[in-house]
C-alpha cells in the first residue's frame, strides 16, 4: 500500500493520496483549500490516477478543493449523507467562515461536485483496488466518519505491526480530540463517539488524522487525556 500526505491551506489540514501501490488508481482524501496544485504535482510524479476523493466530514478546510479536483479528473465525491449540505454551503459548519474565505481570497461560490455518493456506516466501498471500512463517528460534526483500510500483511513497517491505517479526520488527533463548538459539534455525542466507536479500534491500527502527526491507536488510549477515562473493552 502507498500513502502520501502534505498539510493544505491555513488550517493546514492533511490531505492525503491512497493507493494500492505507486502507478495506480488512487484515492484523494480531504482535499482542502489550495490542494490542488500539489494532488496534481503529487498524481503527475507518482504516475497515479485518481478514481475518487473522499472526504471524512464537511469541513471547509477538508473540502474546500473537493469540486475542483473532481471537475479536474472527473471523478465521483464520497460523503456522509449528514454532512452532504455543507458542499454547497461549507460556510453552515464554520460559523463567521465566509469572511475569513475572503481574507484567503476564495470568494467563489460551492457546488456539489456533478457525481456524489453518500457514505453508509458500515457499508464498504471498493474504489481503487482497495476496500475502505467505513464507520460512523458523529461529534465534531454529524457526518463524521472513520475510513480504514487494511495494511497488507507483507507490508509490515520495520519494527511495528500495522493492522490497518484509519484516517481519521478531525475525531481523533495525536494527543486530542476534535472540537464540538462549531455548528453541528455535539459534545455529548462525541463522547458517546469515544466510548463506542474510538475505545473499540484494533490497538495495532496506525490513524492518520486530519491535523498533525499520524499515530496509533494503542498509543492513544494509553496517552491521549480525552481517552483516559472512557469504558475499555
């Protein structure tokens, strides 16, 4: 499996490049503000071809490049069903956003992208020759979701054992959480979200989260302070 990553825009969101291995299709997940220009030196240096984006909520500093890199290679858009509206009107889940658009000089107006598909928890997708688990993780906004794949097992890091690579949005960060003071957080939920969802992941899972460095799972629950006084499994 090969995964590439670069921060995007001012919130510096990760962006990141999912394939089966360097040539092939790939997956782009949360294409945020200014992603475009690096998907496409990134695509062009690795000889990928992007089949789809996926994005793991409606943040407008995870899809704010969304329609243009789907117009760009003409490919389907994945989101939950919950944080669909927010393609058209990204500023709904970013309070006083459409100003601070402007200072960035993005005062263009958001559509849909002409194909989308609406993520279900629990219902994989298959796209570029790799199945991506897909599970609900509501909080920081309602249409949070987790997206996982399994590590090849032939694939191992040196040192480590990898079960999957979870991308993990703006749920889980190394050492925090996702805030819920935005429109559509709900602390409660996300807390409900920790508890049932996050507790329960395999410790051997790297997650490679929206913001910051990636980590893993075991590592989180023995570290992370939002996750220290949740129910274990």
């Amino acid at each position: 499996m090969w995964i590439a990553s670069f921060p995007a825009g001012p919130w510096q969101t990760n962006c990141y490049l999912l394939a089966a291995e360097p040539g092939a299709d790939c997956i782009i997940i949360d294409p945020g503000m200014t992603a475009l220009q690096t998907i496409e030196k990134t695509v062009a240096e690795h000889e990928l071809t992007p089949v789809a984006v996926l994005l793991t909520h409606g943040h407008i500093d995870h899809l704010a490049d969304a329609e243009p890199v789907c117009t760009r290679y003409d490919i389907p858009l994945w989101i939950a069903a919950e944080d669909r509206h927010l393609l058209s009107d990204p500023t709904a889940g970013f309070g006083s956003a459409r100003d601070l658009l402007a200072q960035f000089g993005i005062e263009r107006d958001f559509v849909e992208p002409e194909v989308v598909h609406e993520l279900v928890d629990g219902q994989p997708i298959a796209v570029a020759d790799l199945k991506v688990q897909v599970q609900a993780a509501p909080g920081h906004t309602p249409g949070c979701m987790l997206l996982s794949v399994d590590w090849p097992a032939d694939q191992q890091p040196e040192g480590m054992t990898v079960s999957q690579a979870i991308f993990t949005g703006d749920v889980l960060f190394a050492g925090s959480i996702g805030r819920t003071d935005l429109p559509g957080g709900d602390q409660s939920v996300m807390d409900e979200t920790l508890r049932t969802v996050v507790a329960h992941l395999d410790p051997n899972a790297v997650i490679l989260p929206g913001h910051g460095p990636q980590s893993t799972i075991a590592r989180e629950l023995a570290t992370n302070p939002y996750l220290q006084n949740i129910e274990r499994p």
